[in-house]
C-alpha cells in the first residue's frame, strides 16, 4: 500500500504529558531537559485515507525536541535529531517524510534533512499557503469585509510562507501590508509584489505599526512566544493565525469579542482516517502540512515537493489541485478550538460596531 510518515515534535513543555503519563509531577525545565534526550519514536498508525483514486497508510514519529528547544541548539545538533526521525521512518517502510512544525524550519527548511535520508521530504508548506489564503477570504466574506477597501496585514512575511501568502493576497486587494524582523527581505517581497501585479505596498518592522489599522491580518511566523496581544486588533478585524506555535495570545480570546480569529491550515480529510492518536483537532480534520504529505502519497508522487525557504505560486495551485484531486477540502473555520458559526459572527460584528462607536 502507498503510505507516509509525518514527524511532529512537542510545541511546548504543556504537549509533553501527552507522550509521558508521569510528566505532570516533575518541574517544567527538568521535564524539557529529559524528554529532550530521549530518541525519537513511533508514536501511531494512520489509518483510513481514501480518496477516489488511492488509499494509504501512514505513521506519526516524534522528534522530542519542543519549539524552544530547537532555537536553542545549534541547527545541526537539531538536524541531527529529525535525521535520526526520518531514519526511524524508512526503517518502518515509509516512502515520503513530511516535516511538521519547527522541524520544518530550523537549518535551511528541510534540505538538509532531505539529503541525508533515502526518502523524499516535503515541508507542507505549499498547501499550507493554499488553505490559510482560502481561509482568511473566507472569513473575510462572513464578516462582509470588503477585500477591496480592507487593510490587508501578513505578519511574518519575510518568511517562506507569508511571503507566497503575500503574493497570492496581492491579486486580491488593493492595500497591502507586510511586516517583518528582516527589512531587506520585506523589500525583496515588496518588488516581488510589485513585479507581479504592479501593487505597491508597505513594509513595517513591527506589527504595533499597522495591525490598529488592519481590516484581515495574516500572521505566521517561526516565534516561540506571542507576538499579538489584545490592544494591537481593530475592532472588527479577522486574523488568520497559521502559526504553530500560535502567534494569537489566548488573551484575544478572553478580552477581544469583536474580532475573529481563525486556525489557519486546517482540512478535511477524505475517508474514515484514525490518527491513532489525540493531537486536538475534531475527527477527520489535519493541518494542512499534514495533509500535503497524504496528497503526495495518494497521488504517488514521492517526491520532496516542498523544501527550503523558496515556494512558487505554482506549487500552491499545483499542491491545492491535487487535493481537490483526491477529496481534501477546507475544515469549517474554527476560532481557539471552537467552531465558528454563523451566531459567533454576528455577535462579533454587533460588538465590533458598539466598540468602534457605530
């Protein structure tokens, strides 16, 4: 049978009880340190995927290194790690590798890894631009924001997937924005933008810059921490966080009823799939860096479709193609782990209203 591996690794020390029972009675730190030594492992079978033309199989394995963890050594002895993960994974049988949070950014995206296994390696991140692009529009027309007139805001666009997000938004809308750390990689983006579809857009270093002002936000990058906290959104916006782990506080959700906040990246996927394992979403739905890897198993591309830090617009209606292809679709939007529906958008519109004086 056609099948794949997925590597997940723990965002934070919270993840971890869920690979060890006893986790919750030692201090955070030592708990992060221990877990961190360990190999990577096996963690379930996935069962289940059909689409119309292929059924496959698949495994999870943990690399056991949190977010912060990986920032913290040297790319190589991280690399080292997700290596040893992807070995484990051809060992099991597996034909494509997919990369999945940060061990698809640390060192140089995934190449690296991809040269050191006998497998194909795909970082997900194509699909994951289709669906967070899908994702936000969508939002946007059920909260009657008007793509025209709106301020459109990519946080982390500097980085491999706000950059394509950016330049699909730009085909889109005519005021856009972009921020980022890295203000020389912001003004390759801005004359890509510009070359593409004549659109002139600014570019900030800090999101306090602009996110007052911005009507949808799409926001994705590599922080450990939060980078946007309740005061920064104007009432009435949508933000589209596809960063994991989020750049949204929780905060937002407890003291922001006029906006809406979405999960970026989540699909459904076809079949009756068991994931073996309880990694927090509803039945049946992944993350769409998830799903690209199944897309490339069904379709019988192994192949390492995605790698590094350059995506092209053709890889995302390449990879959104091939879904469509094989059954995969965008999840019902979902705001903090909770669904959002049509009385969630309609009090969040009335609040922004009141708030903004209306």
């Amino acid at each position: 049978m056609d099948n794949f591996a997925f590597l997940l690794h723990p965002l934070d020390v919270s993840y971890l009880a869920n690979w060890l029972p006893l986790g919750r009675f030692f201090p955070a730190t030592a708990l992060e340190k221990f877990f961190s030594l360990l190999p990577p492992f096996r963690l379930s079978h996935i069962t289940g995927i059909r689409s119309p033309h292929n059924e496959v199989e698949g495994w999870f394995f943990v690399c056991p290194l949190t977010s912060a963890r990986m920032l913290q050594l040297p790319p190589e002895k991280a690399q080292k790690k997700i290596i040893a993960a992807g070995k484990m994974a051809e060992k099991n049988g597996a034909k494509i590798l997919g990369l999945g949070a940060f061990t698809s950014v640390v060192g140089d995206a995934g190449i690296t890894v991809a040269k050191a296994l006998n497998i194909p390696v795909t970082t997900g991140n194509s699909y994951t631009v289709a669906t967070a692009v899908e994702a936000l529009l969508k939002a946007a027309q059920l909260m009657g924001i008007d793509l025209h007139r709106a301020e459109v805001t990519v946080v982390g666009a500097s980085g491999s997937i706000g950059r394509v997000c950016a330049l699909l938004l730009a085909r889109k809308t005519r005021y856009l924005n972009l921020v980022g750390r890295n203000r020389l990689a912001l003004e390759r983006v801005a004359g890509e933008i510009m070359y593409d579809c004549g659109l002139a857009v600014k570019v900030f270093s800090r999101p306090e810059q602009i996110l007052p002002e911005s009507d949808l936000v799409l926001t994705v990058t590599a922080a450990v921490d939060c980078v946007i906290p309740p005061f920064l959104l104007k009432p009435g916006a949508v933000v589209c966080d596809v960063a994991r782990p989020r750049d949204v506080s929780q905060q937002v959700a407890r003291e922001r009823d006029d906006v809406l906040v979405i999960e970026g990246g989540l699909v459904e996927v076809p079949g009756e799939v068991d994931f073996g394992f309880d990694f927090g979403l509803p039945s049946g739905l992944a993350y769409a860096c998830m799903a690209e890897t199944m897309i490339l198993a069904l379709e019988r591309r192994y192949e390492s479709f995605t790698l590094g830090r350059e995506i092209s617009l053709a890889q995302v209606e390449e990879i959104a193609a091939l879904a469509a292809k094989h059954g995969f679709k965008l999840a019902a939007l979902r705001s903090f782990g909770r669904p959002v529906t049509e009385e969630t958008v309609a009090r969040i519109r009335e609040r922004a209203k009141k708030v903004a004086g209306f």
